[in-house]
C-alpha cells in the first residue's frame, strides 16, 4: 500500500518514514505543502498524511486543492494545535481524520488502517465508467454480455484511466507507472496501447472511448447513445499533439 507523508520537521519525517515501512507502507516523503502537491498530481497514493504547518503551502491549502481537484485519497492530518477550531477546519476542509502531536506510532498505524479499510477503492473488486466496467481481479472488460480480456499493460492503461476518471493521464505518466520509466521504451508503446485497448473497449460494445486532450493526456468520456457507441472510426478524431510526440 503506498503512502505520502507530508512532513516539514526533518528528524520526525525520517521517524516516521521508518515506522511506516516497517509497518509495510511504500512511503514517499515531502517537506512541504508545494512537494507534496506536486507528488500527489504524479503519483497514486492509498492514503495522505499532510502536516498542518508546513512551508510554502500549510497542509489546510493543499487539502483544499486536493479535494478542489477531485481528489478523494483518504487524508490523515497532523498537527501541534489542540483546539476544537482547529481540528472543526481540518475537517471541514476535507480531512478524513486527524491526530494531534505528540502521538504514538501504535495509534498512527492504526487511524491509518481504518482510513484504508473505509476506502471503496480498496476493496472493489470492479471498476466501473459509464457501462463499461473493469475487473480488477481477473484483468477483464465487460458491458452487458460481452466480455474481453486485457493484456497486463492494457489492463495497467486502463485501471489508471478508470481510478482518476476525471483526470488527464500524460504519456510520460504511462511511460512511468506501466512501463516503469524504462530507458529503452519509446512514447510509441503508449500509443499503439491506447489504440489496441481502444479495440478492446469497442469490441464489447462499451459506450465510452479514449481520448486525448492536446498537449496534456488522455481521459476516458462517455459516448452518447445514439452514436452507436464507440467504434474505432469514431475515435478517428480523437487524436491531439501531446508530450513526446502525438498523443493519438
């Protein structure tokens, strides 16, 4: 399970680093608000620790972007402040939950696991946009009766274009997080991808399609009914410059 801390206190940043990779989390670490902002837009996180008082951007300001972006990562805050008012804006600013400093790790550990066991996300075994819906287990796409399985990269393409609907999923993202950021793998191996899963997603019926903004990524949108659905020919215009070459 992958976790962002978010804490400026050095010593205490690398405590608890240590405490969460011993308990078993993958930990990545910011040492203020402005990183921390920037890993989030980058990367995929189970669950958010955010300091409160923290430089450049405080914990409360990158909470509330987060959730302006969409944003519905579990939040534990943390924080040296104790009044009620305190805790009331965390909360209101979106925090799932909140521990006052000084704390101890066994608590910690714990308010983490019921924010991860409260998250669908984690326990869904589909993935559904639109009538499309994806099995996460047995890597396969349906709508209605048709069903098709998925090759691993398809199946990664698609899992993070359907766990952030509403975002913009760069080449450079899929180069990082479906092939790893390997040296060798061209931007080409995104679009050849994206155009065979978009085979896979017509072959099925599905009235969503993949398509791309210019300049900036690919996104999954809903295909109105009365165009048949969305057949390869109907993705033909669908293509846009994007980094790396054509986004397509």
């Amino acid at each position: 399970m992958r976790l962002l801390l978010a804490e400026d206190e050095r010593e205490l940043n690398r405590a608890l680093v240590a405490i969460l990779s011993h308990a078993g989390y993958e930990v990545d670490s910011a040492a203020d608000g402005e990183e921390a902002l920037y890993e989030i837009a980058n990367n995929d996180y189970d669950v958010i620790v955010l300091d409160i008082m923290m430089p450049k951007v405080d914990g409360l300001e990158a909470l509330r972007r987060l959730r302006a972006d969409g944003c519905q990562t579990p939040v534990l805050m943390l924080t040296a402040k104790s009044e009620v008012r305190d805790r009331v804006e965390g909360l209101d600013a979106g925090a799932n939950d909140y521990l006052t400093k000084p704390f101890a790790a066994a608590e910690l550990l714990a308010r983490l696991r019921v924010l991860t066991r409260a998250n669908p996300a984690q326990t869904s075994n589909e993935l559904t946009f639109a009538d499309l819906t994806l099995d996460v287990d047995g890597r396969r796409i349906a709508c209605g009766d048709k069903s098709c399985d998925l090759t691993r990269r398809e199946y990664q393409t698609l899992e993070l274009l359907m766990r952030q609907p509403g975002d913009k999923v760069s080449v450079e993202r899929f180069m990082r997080k479906v092939w790893g950021g390997l040296t060798d793998a061209e931007p080409s191996v995104v679009w050849v991808n994206i155009s065979n899963l978009r085979k896979r997603i017509a072959s099925v019926g599905a009235h969503v399609r993949i398509s791309a903004a210019r300049n900036v990524g690919y996104f999954l949108e809903e295909v109105p009914d009365e165009t048949g659905g969305a057949s390869e020919a109907g993705l033909a215009g669908s293509g846009a410059k994007g980094e790396g070459g054509s986004v397509r």
